[in-house]
C-alpha cells in the first residue's frame, strides 16, 4: 500500500479526471489508482462495523474523499456522461467501484428523475451485499430525496407494494435510509407507507421493521410513540406487539410508559 502523498494523489485524480468522457479507460484508470493504494491484508474482527462480502480494495479515507471532491464539477457539467460513467462503474466487482457509481447517481442534477430510478431500480436486488444496499439507499438516492421526493415515495411504494416479500424488505430499508437523510423532513409519509407492515408483520421483514422503528424513535420519539398507540389500537396482530415491545428500549422512559400502558391494554 502506497502512502497517502496529498500533493501526489490530487495530481493523481486530476489525471484520472481526465477520462471522465471514456467510461471504459476511466474505470480502468481507477481501478489502477485504487490498486495502488490498496491494502488488501486488512483484516477485520468481529466487533467491526458491517463491511461488505464483495472484494474490496480498503482504501485510506483520503483517496475516496478526493475523488468525489474532483468528480462533483464533472458531474454538475456533464450529466449525461456521468450517467454513461456510472452505468459501466456498477460493473465492477470491487465495492469501491461501485460506490463511486452510487456517489455519481446522488450527486446527478438531472431534471427527470427517471433517470435515477432507472438505475436503481435495475440494480438494487433482495441479493445485493447488505452494504452496497445500505449505500445505494443513503448514497445513491440523495438527489433524488431532496428534489424530487414526490418520485422517491412513489419508488419506495412501487417496492412495498409488490408481492414478494424479499422486496418488501427492501422497501422498509428505503424508509430507514430516508428517514435517517439530513434533509429527510416528511415522516407522516414514512408512518402511512410502513403502516399495514406494522399492523400485520411478515416474518420476512420484521427485523426490518424493528430497525425503522428504532430510527424513528430516534429521530422524533414523540411523534413515533403517537404513531405506535394508534397501532395498538387497531392492530390484532400479537406480532405487532411484539415488534414493539423490541423497541421500547430506544424511546424516552415517558414514551416507554405509555406504549407500555397501550401493550397491557392488548
């Protein structure tokens, strides 16, 4: 693994910004760039963060920072070569390869969002590493969230609402990410898309559901409890109380006493 020299790497990215027209050579030249400053004896425990199960070049913080920091103008200038740029990065076996493909498709400042949806619609799947699916939900999906949230809902409901209920899951895992975006300020509709989940869990996403409820608690416990009690008031399910019960821990004591109160009523 090379040292991080900041002179050297950003002369390094200039160079590689230069192939930002030639998807082929860019990604080429990347995966160069990235091989040089690779550390691939890095070895995790199993206390570590979740990390991916595709190979990985586990590069130092630097080197990503910087080239998102010189791609940002090319893809505020050139949009549609971004789009092609991005398209032949998701090819890439290499977790950082394909991030950076996710980074492109947040930062893009297109005007039909069906571009975006395009893409990651076709590469998000109940198979994708758990990573990768956590980045293209938090990463890949930024611009769209922030300028075109009406089309983001719809894409979120268009995966809640298909029969399978792998896919579902990945619904729920949308609504997580979104509620956790710094700009995310709509959680009435995340509370009416995850409702009839929550009224009658699957057993299939109900780990899911439980880690959506616990962001909401954290993000405004006050509002989630509310939503929870007029759960409890309609809900039979013995799953839904479960499910709460799970969550209690992540609410303030006052809020756990009153959830308390409406699971004893049950």
């Amino acid at each position: 693994m090379t040292a991080v020299d900041p002179t050297r790497l950003r002369h390094q990215t200039e160079s590689l910004m230069g192939q930002f027209g030639s998807p082929v050579e860019f990604r080429q030249a990347l995966r160069n760039l990235f091989s040089l400053y690779a550390n691939y004896s890095l070895r995790f425990g199993e206390t570590a963060p979740m990390r991916p199960l595709i190979p990985m070049y586990h590069l130092p913080h630097p080197v990503m920072r910087q080239i998102k920091f010189d791609l940002g103008p090319y893809i505020s200038e050139n949009p549609h070569a971004a789009l092609a740029l991005a398209d032949e990065l998701w090819e890439d076996s290499y977790y950082e390869v394909k991030h950076t493909a996710l980074f492109i498709i947040g930062e893009m400042p297109v005007e039909d969002p069906q571009l975006i949806l395009d893409r990651i619609t076709s590469w998000l799947s109940p198979g994708l590493d758990q990573v990768l699916k956590s980045d293209l939900f938090m990463v890949g999906t930024r611009n769209l969230q922030d300028r075109f949230p009406q089309a983001w809902e719809s894409w979120v409901f268009s995966l809640l609402s298909d029969t399978d209920p792998a896919i579902n899951s990945l619904g729920i895992q949308a609504l997580a990410a979104g509620a956790k975006s710094p700009g995310f300020h709509n959680l009435p509709a995340i509370f009416r898309l995850a409702s009839p989940f929550i009224r009658d869990p699957h057993h299939a996403f109900i780990q899911d559901l439980e880690n959506l409820m616990i962001t909401l608690a954290k993000i405004s416990p006050q509002e989630t409890g509310y939503f929870l009690r007029q759960i409890l008031a309609t809900s039979i399910s013995p799953e839904t109380s479960w499910l709460i019960k799970n969550c209690l821990a992540s609410f303030p004591k006052d809020i756990q006493a009153n959830l308390t109160s409406a699971l004893r009523k049950e």
